[in-house]
C-alpha cells in the first residue's frame, strides 16, 4: 500500500496486488453482493439460487463462465418447469444483472473461439440470432461438413423451450439456409436443405404474348364445360391451376434467369425439349428439388399441351422419356422422412385436452385470450376427428349467403348415415337441430359432394366456441364468415393455418405436426385396429376411389403384418 498527501490530507492507495481478486465461481460473486431481504440484492442471490439448484452442484462449484454459457438452457428449463411467463422474465433480467456484476468486479467472458472452416460462415451471418447457430455447433464440437438438419432442429427447439417463438425460430433458420446460398457456402455445408433465391417468372411479368396463351391454357384446363377436351380428361381445380402456373413461371425462369437466354415470347418457345432436360437436370442437380414434385409438376404441363387444340400439331412426347429418367423416392425413404414428423394417435388425442387445461390455469385471462384457447382447441379436436384437407378447413363457412357448417333440422328425405346418439335423439321424439357439413362438388379435391353430420365429440365445444368465443374474435370487423379466424378476425390462410397446427403440435409434443400428416396419423390407428376396413379410411378421406386408399395405405401392412395376424390368430384357436 502506498500514500500520497492531497491538500494536507494523506490518502492511502491500495496497489494493483492488493485489490480484491475478480470472482471466480458464483460462491465469490454472492460474496461481494450484499443480502437485503427485499431488495434488487435479494434478487440477486433467489437467481443465483435457482441456477445452483438446477446445476446440482454447490455455489463454489459452480464457474460463473457455467452460469454465461448455460444461459438458454436455465431458462429452457425454467419455461418447462412450473415457473409462470412473469415469473421466468424477472429472473432473467437479475440473471443478467448477476453478470453484469460480475464483469463489474473483474470477470471476463468466455470468449468464443471461430474455427477457421466456421469463420466465412460466421461472418455472412447477417443477424445475432443466426449466428448462435453456428456458436451451439462449434460447442457440440461439430464441424461444417457434419452439420445437418438434426442439428438445425435441435437448435430451433432450444430457442423455442427458451421463450422465443417456434414459428420465428424456423424464420431464422429460413434466413441461414439462404444466407448460406447467396454468399456460395452451401458446398460447406453439405448435409443441409439450402433454401435457394427465387428464380421464376411470375405470370404477370412473362412477355404479354406468353402470359396471355398461359392464361388461356389455365382457362381451358379449368372450364368443365369444355368441348373440346378429350373424354376423360377431367378439368383441373384452381389449386391445381395454380401449381400449373407454378411450373410454366420456374421454366420461364430457367430459361431467362438461370439460362439467360432472351425473353420468352410463346409456350412454343418456351416448352422444347432441349429447355424441358435442362430445366430438369438442373432442377435436380443444383436446387436439389425431390422427383415427386417435378415428376407431377411436369406431368401437369405435358397433360395441358398434348391434348389442346391450339397444340395439336406438336409432338410432346418427349416429355414421357424425360419424367422417366426421374428418380423418385422409394416408399421406405418418404416413411423415414415422415417419421421424423410422426406422432402416434395416443399423443394426437392428448393435445385437445392439453390446451383446454392450460386455458383453465389462467387466472383472470380476458376474453380474447380464451377465445384464442377454445378456437385451437376446437381446430386441434376437428383435425383428428375429421382429418380433411388443408383447404377445406379453411373454408368451412357458418355465416354467409352460402354457408356449408350450418346447424338445422334434418331434411325428411335425407339419406345422410346417421350415428347412434342422433338415432337415439329421434327415437325418442327429439326435433332438435343439427350441426351438418354440405360441400359441392367444386369444393373438394375429387370432385364430388360431400355431406356428414358432424362428431358428437365436437357439437358442445362448437357450440360455445360460436355462441362466445367466434365474435370477440371477430369484433367489429367485417365477417369472413370462415369458421376458423385469426387473430385479427379474418379469414386463416394456408400459411396461418399450417403454422398454427406445427405450432401447437410442438408447443405439446415437442414435434411440428402440419395439418396434411393427421390424415395418416388418423388413417394407420384405424387401420391398425380394423385392418380389413379399408373403405371407412377412404370415405373419411374423401378419397373417390378405395385403390387410392389401398396404394396409400395399404403399403404399411405387408406380409409381415400378414403373418403376425395369422399368429395371433392361430394363438387365439389353441387357446
């Protein structure tokens, strides 16, 4: 110690050895914080608590550079365990105190090192959020030629388990797959699904010569009424249209964009063999775009030119020799995939129940906030009850002139199958009104109507969700009339619907379910349970005919099924 004389006044100086050291463990910074019961010091110390609690070890166990990078995971587990949103906020803002303190009293970070073959990667990154992709792989020791979409995922369901949402999760790994694209990394990164730039030309961007001859292409596609198109070439849906439309703006694209050839003035012009082959090798080679899609894709627009009038003259059938030379994937290779997003019925059937529960744990929620609840939990019970399609969900309409959910008596001469518990209600002289489905012929995939009365199961829960929930949803707005509303209380589009299901599927099982799998997930129980009862699956799908349920369906139940069935059976006789 050293001292030197102010105004008359001897100060004493502490030297650079004597000063206090910087903490270490948690132990040491708990000991330069003082306890006051109810104070921001108080705080202080009840996280400290909690982490030390959830790291299992003793205070002066417990690095403070363990309590920097175990930051997610704590509040991880703090969102999962009994701890309240409030409740896991305000420990997170003392948890950052705590380390301000501690960098306050001479503790330095840890300071993550980039590996070389991570530092391009790091660095095109253009966000914080992406870049912590990178740091939880350089900690899980993993290099960029070993990074795959596990890894990705784990990643996602960390930050979604910390608070952040799911959705906006996947939005920054969307950004890292095309960050990684534009900057000519993706070759680093290997194992991974690069999301490309677009590349296609939009219909009204084409040469107004091409445009309109694809217009009228989608035109007579689409008309039923069209007489000049063969028998049994049947007339396309507008969302088929639209993936046509799809197909002729990605060729477009190919060969201006990518080709750079000049602008395209005709489909002539546009669909020759030599664009067709190269937009396809180049499709599956560089985009990595799976054969399914391109084979149907390309199947569309062999199927709109051959057999127009306008084409007559032109041979296209070389378009056959090119889909062949497509490699698809096998069925054992999409079951694998799928499986990867699979939950079994027994945890489908849970999550209804799952979000009723949490909306009764609410203390005092508003109204809006239990609106929100029942109409999820009214979407999540529909799908496995009624496993429809996408589209139709979303435009099931209960208000309207024209509405296809509608609640009324049934008809004298309706021919509907009717369950027990509305026989039941007849029987015993009920004139009640019931909830039935009516959808046309133009509003389903196959073309033909469709009519039910709906599952007992959903009548009380639609009940209140239409009487209570529907309008605070709606407010003041104007009626969409969909059943199904958003949070502004409009209609729900695709992508909102899609999302909406992925992300309760993951907030309850921990894995995002879209709405297009509860078909199988619906159609294995039942055929797990009644295996030889292969129409009800195709009546409950809407599929036209049953071959399409046996070619979907039927591959899961192969000659081992077969054996083990008559082992049971044999088992069952002995006995």
């Amino acid at each position: 110690m050293s001292t030197i004389e102010k105004n008359g006044t001897t100060i004493a100086l502490l030297e650079k050895n004597d000063a206090p050291a910087a903490p270490v463990t948690v132990a040491d910074l708990l000991a330069r914080i003082n306890r006051h019961h109810g104070t921001q010091e108080g705080m202080l110390h009840s996280t400290a608590a909690r982490f030390i609690e959830y790291s299992g070890s003793a205070p002066h166990e417990v690095p403070l550079d363990a309590l920097y990078n175990k930051k997610k995971s704590f509040f991880a587990h703090l969102t999962a365990g009994r701890y309240k949103k409030a409740s896991v906020d305000s420990y997170r803002l003392y948890y950052n105190r705590l380390l301000r303190h501690a960098e306050d009293l001479g503790w330095v970070p840890p300071k993550l090192v980039i590996p070389p073959d991570w530092e391009a990667i790091y660095e095109a990154l253009p966000s914080t959020s992406t870049k912590t992709i990178v740091e939880l792989a350089i900690r899980s020791g993993k290099i960029p030629s070993a990074f795959n979409e596990d890894d990705l995922k784990t990643w996602c369901k960390e930050r979604a388990s910390a608070g952040k949402s799911f959705i906006s999760a996947e939005g920054d790994c969307s950004l890292f797959r095309t960050t990684i694209v534009r900057a000519g990394l993706s070759a680093t990164i290997p194992q991974l699904k690069h999301k490309y730039p677009q590349y296609g030309v939009a219909l009204g961007a084409m040469h107004p010569n091409l445009m309109q001859e694809v217009e009228r292409i989608l035109a007579w596609k689409q008309d039923d009424f069209e007489l000049d198109r063969p028998d049994g070439v049947a007339s396309i849906r507008p969302s088929s249209a639209k993936r046509l439309t799809e197909l002729f703006s990605r060729l477009t694209g190919y060969v201006q964009n990518v080709r750079r050839h000049p602008e395209v003035t005709s489909v002539q012009q546009l669909v020759t063999r030599e664009n067709v082959a190269g937009f396809t090798s180049w499709a599956t080679k560089e985009r990595k775009l799976k054969g399914d899609p391109l084979v149907s894709g390309l199947g569309m627009v062999y199927a709109a030119l051959r057999h127009n009038p306008s084409y007559s003259t032109t041979d296209f059938s070389w378009f056959e020799k090119i889909i062949s030379r497509i490699t698809v994937e096998t069925q054992d290779v999409i079951a694998d995939r799928k499986a990867k997003k699979y939950i079994s019925y027994e945890v489908a059937d849970s999550i209804p129940g799952l979000i009723r529960a949490k909306k009764l744990s609410l203390k005092q929620p508003s109204e809006r906030q239990l609106a929100i609840y029942t109409r999820n939990e009214l979407l999540m019970l529909w799908i496995l009850l009624l496993p429809w399609r996408q589209r139709n969900l979303r435009e099931l309409r209960v208000i309207g002139d024209n509405p296809n959910l509608i609640k009324t008596a049934i008809r004298t001469y309706s021919t509907l199958s009717k369950p027990k518990w509305i026989a039941d209600l007849e029987a015993g002289g009920s004139e009640s009104a019931f909830w039935q489905v009516r959808f046309t012929p133009a509003e389903t995939k196959t073309n033909h109507p469709v009519q039910l009365f709906l599952p007992a199961e959903l009548v009380a829960l639609l009940d209140e969700y239409m009487s209570r929930h529907r309008p605070v949803l709606v407010g003041n707005r104007p009626d969409p009339g969909t059943l199904f509303v958003n949070k502004e209380g409009t209609a729900m589009s695709p992508t909102e619907i899609r999302n909406l299901v992925r992300k309760l599927t993951f907030e309850h099982t921990s894995v995002a379910v879209n709405p297009h799998l509860y078909r199988d997930i619906v159609a294995f129980e039942w055929l797990n349970t009644h295996p030889e009862d292969y129409l009800t699956v195709s009546k409950v799908l809407w599929h036209r005919n049953i071959n399409t349920t046996l070619r979907i369906y039927g591959r899961r139940f192969d000659e081992s099924t077969g054996v083990a069935r008559m082992d049971d059976w044999r088992s069952s006789r002995s006995k």
